[in-house]
C-alpha cells in the first residue's frame, strides 16, 4: 500500500511525465514523417498507417532515451559486475536500435513489422501507464497533421532530436503549401 506522499509522488509524475514525453513523441512522430515526405503521403493517403507510422517513430526516436533503475539482483554483464542496489542506466535508444531485432535499424519504415517491439514504453513492472492515452493522442496528432497539412515540409535543414534523457527537436520550423 502507497503512503499519501507515495500517491502525490506518483500523481505528479504522471501528470508532468506525461506532458514532457507526449509533447517529445508528437515532435519526434513528424520529424520523421516530415523527413520521410513518400512515406508522409503513403500514411496520408491510407490513415490506417497512422498507427505504425506513430509506433516506428517511437522505436527510431522515443521521448525518453534512457532510464534510471537500480539492480534487483547481482549479476555479471559482459564481464561487468553489477551488484544488487547498484544504479543502472538503460539506453532504450540503443535497444530499439537493436541490428538483431531491427533490421536496418537507422531506416523510418512505417511497414516494419515488429516495430512495435520498442522499449520506449518501457516492460514489465514499469511499463508506462499512460502508454494507450500517449497512443491515442499521438495516432490523433499524425491523422490530423496529413489530413489537413497536406506538403508539410522542413523550412530548413532537418533539425535532429536531442537531449540526453528527453529527445525531441528544440523546434520544427515548418512550411505549408
């Protein structure tokens, strides 16, 4: 049972969690799709795509490139050690870029068929709770922007996501028409 401090905690970093990292899918789902225009206009012209389109985006760029955990058990991991309680840091980055899971890794590919085979929800007991809300929100997002921005393009050069544990673009200067 969750003390009332447990409960606060908690609700606090779902209601500010989720906004941080639902912005940053929203921002990374069209960077891809904005830098993909064939594969834009494939999703736009059959918005049953949305769904994959926003799941390949989350395996290629998730909001959160990294978590913090700490050992529940000692083990030794290519020849490190790794005791119990020691802090650990988890690239979900790096394993959705996984060559043995994902081929072509690096490639934005609305059909990749285990796609969503991502991390970026993370697993197990801390799976993300806002994971289906995030879905919803993010698949609305792609819908709406193909349906009603046909031509989006980058004004510029093609900014990249950055940030060490949140990833996103610092901005996505568009242009429309």
């Amino acid at each position: 049972m969750l003390t009332a401090d447990e409960v606060v905690s908690n609700a606090a970093l779902e209601l500010f969690g989720g906004v941080e990292t639902a912005e940053a899918m929203t921002c990374n789902a069209l960077l891809c799709l904005i830098g993909a225009p064939e594969t834009a206009e494939q999703a736009r012209g059959d918005p049953a795509l949305a769904p994959a389109a926003l799941e390949e985006s989350l395996r290629l760029e998730p909001a959160s490139a990294v978590v913090y955990r700490y050992a529940a058990a000692g083990v030794v991991l290519e020849g490190a050690s790794i005791r119990r309680g020691d802090p650990v840091i988890v690239s979900i980055a790096g394993a959705n870029r996984d060559p043995g899971i994902f081929p072509d890794p690096d490639h934005y590919d609305v059909r990749r068929p285990n796609a969503s085979r991502h991390l970026s929800f993370a697993r197990g007991p801390h799976f993300c709770l806002g994971a289906p809300l995030a879905r919803l929100e993010g698949v609305a997002a792609v819908r709406a922007v193909l349906a009603r921005l046909p031509g989006l393009r980058f004004a510029a050069a093609a900014p990249g996501a950055s940030g060490f544990v949140f990833r996103r673009p610092e901005a996505l200067k568009v242009r429309w028409g």
